[in-house]
C-alpha cells in the first residue's frame, strides 16, 4: 500500500485558482501538515541549500505547483509523443534514478494543478494529425504512485478515452492500480511494467513494489482490458547478472496472465548511472548496493555513465534469446 503523507507542503499560492490544488492544501491542512507558500516551484531556496545527506528527509516533502511548458516532445520510442504531464520526480530511492542525474537532490514529488492545459495540448494534436498516435503521460514520474495522492491518473484513462485518436501510455514500479480496473477506457491506455529480478528490486529500488505485486497489478489490469508492456528497465549487469535475468524471464513466463503471455511486448533499457547518484547514494543511503562498476561503463554526456558497447551488445543478444524462447509472439519494442 502506498503511504503517502507529506512531512511537508511547499505550495505556489496560485494553485489555489485549481479545484485540485485548492482540495489538496485544504486536505493537508486539515492533517497539520505544515504547509509553506513558495514563488517557484523550480527554486526552492532552502531546499536547494540543504546537503546530501538530507536527501531521505526531502523524499517526504510534497511541492504543489503550475507548470509552465505544456508543449508535446515528439518521441520515438515508448511513444509518439510525450506529454509534460502531472507530475515530476518521485518519492521512491532507485539507487540509478536519472532524475537524480537531472534534479540532484531535487527530485522529490512535484504535482502540477494545471491538468486540464495538459490534456488540451493532446487534443488539439490530435485532432490536428487525424490518425493515431500514442501519448507518454509518465515519462518524468510514476504516475501510479502520484494516483495514490491526486487520481490523475484515473482521471486521464476517462480523459484519452474521449479522444478518437489518442492512446496514452505509463510505465510503473507500482502496483496500486485497484481503482483503475473499472474505468471505461475504450482500450485507449496502455501500461508498461517495469521489472527487475527481485534482488535488485530489494536493493536498489527501494520504495517500489515488489516483483511479485507488479505481475499481479499487470495481470488485472490486462483482465481490465488493457494493453500490458513488460518494461526490464534499467538492466543492470552485475556480476551474476544472467542467472538474475534468466530467473526473471522464467517467473515472468510463469506468473503472468496467459493471454498476457501471449499479446504483450518489451522494452529493453540499460542502466544510466550518474556521478550524482554516487554522491546522494554515499552521503544518504549508506550502506546500499553499489551497482555501479565503472570498469563496465563509459561516459555518457557530463558526470554519466552507460555500459561499453561491447558488453550491452553482449547483453542484448542474451535478452533477445531469452525473450524469444519463452514469449515467441511478444516483440521487442526497442534495446537502448
């Protein structure tokens, strides 16, 4: 079960023109929940100046706010296009999170009142191109997590069910997505699960869900009618690392839905390891895994890291084989 109550509220006094805005200060004010009027939610002076090490305290704060850029990223990937939706960062401590990389310590939960300017941007896109095209409403948060706190995510499964030509996708480390299974989506929403073998589950996703709730949370909502993904992301190539992934594959092969089996598809995604994930990992979270090797790895942009090519090439090839040998119909999206 998600938990979700904030230690502390940082809010933008505009969110109070927002029916959601409005609801959620009064809820947490009514909790005692001490709630601080901010100007932007980008710079919050007295958190920016707070260490490291401060870094576990801050994944309990909540920032409410109003985000400025709306516009659609084309994308070709996950999607055709991504959304700046809802929210931003996350209240779990993945020990490789990318929005480390991007928000240092700053990657702590920001939800955005606006969600209606939002929405407005898809449909004019789509009424615009007439042909369908898919929509990343996740691509910056887990927006079954931020669900728990707002029913965003509920809310747009109704809303891209309205829109003829707009399909809508999210990826989750979550497994709370009870109050979507009776939601008439028309089959305009797709989830991604995102996995990992359960040790580094345990490790180095700390705060997410486990393995085994994240293939019951894909089996229900495939039996919803939705369109379910396998999301392995981000792979992270240990020492034992194929014995892992195998294991994987085989409970996936197992435990999933046998139409799901049979109808999904993957996507394969190699970890991205910042040196500011080292810095917040060591200052805040001793003592947790070290998946980082830099032995295996090569930089990728400033102060990132990615596996030599050699060696994800390696990878690549094993999950290939793996995935055909026990999901023979499923594709393989794309490897990166």
């Amino acid at each position: 079960m998600i938990k979700l109550v904030p230690e502390r509220v940082y809010y933008e006094k505009e969110i109070v023109d927002y029916s959601i805005g409005k609801e959620l200060l009064d809820r947490y004010s009514k909790d005692g929940v001490a709630l601080i009027e901010i100007e932007n939610h980008n710079q919050i002076p007295e958190l920016r100046e707070l260490p490291d090490s401060e870094f576990v305290r801050m994944k309990k704060y909540l920032i409410l706010g109003i985000r400025r850029t709306t516009r659609l990223i084309p994308n070709n990937r996950s999607a055709d296009f991504i959304v700046p939706f809802t929210s931003s960062g996350c209240s779990a401590m993945c020990l490789y999170c990318y929005l480390v990389c991007t928000f240092f310590k700053n990657s702590y939960l920001r939800v955005f009142v606006n969600r209606d300017e939002m929405m407005d941007q898809v449909r004019k896109k789509a009424q615009k191109l007439g042909v369908e095209k898919v929509y990343e409403i996740g691509c910056n948060s887990d927006m079954v997590l931020e669900n728990a706190l707002t029913g965003n995510l509920k809310w747009a499964v109704e809303e891209f069910a309205k829109i003829k030509d707009a399909r809508c996708t999210f990826a989750t480390k979550f497994a709370e997505i009870d109050d979507l299974l009776d939601v008439d989506h028309h089959g305009h929403t797709q989830m991604r699960i995102s996995v990992n073998p359960p040790e580094i589950i345990k490790k180095a996703e700390i705060g997410t869900a486990s393995l085994k709730d994240r293939i019951a949370a894909a089996n229900k909502m495939y039996q919803a009618g939705y369109r379910i993904g396998i999301n392995i992301a981000p792979i992270i190539l240990l020492d034992d690392w194929k014995e892992q992934y195998h294991e994987l594959i085989e409970e996936l092969s197992r435990t999933l839905d046998d139409g799901l089996r049979e109808n999904t598809f993957f996507e394969l995604i190699f970890m991205t390891y910042g040196l500011a994930n080292e810095k917040i990992n060591q200052a805040a979270l001793p003592g947790t895994a070290d998946i980082f090797e830099k032995e295996k790895m090569k930089p990728k942009g400033r102060g990132k890291y990615h596996y030599k090519p050699e060696i994800s090439q390696e990878a690549a090839v094993f999950f290939r084989n793996e995935i055909a040998a026990k999901f023979p119909k499923a594709a393989i999206s794309y490897i990166v």
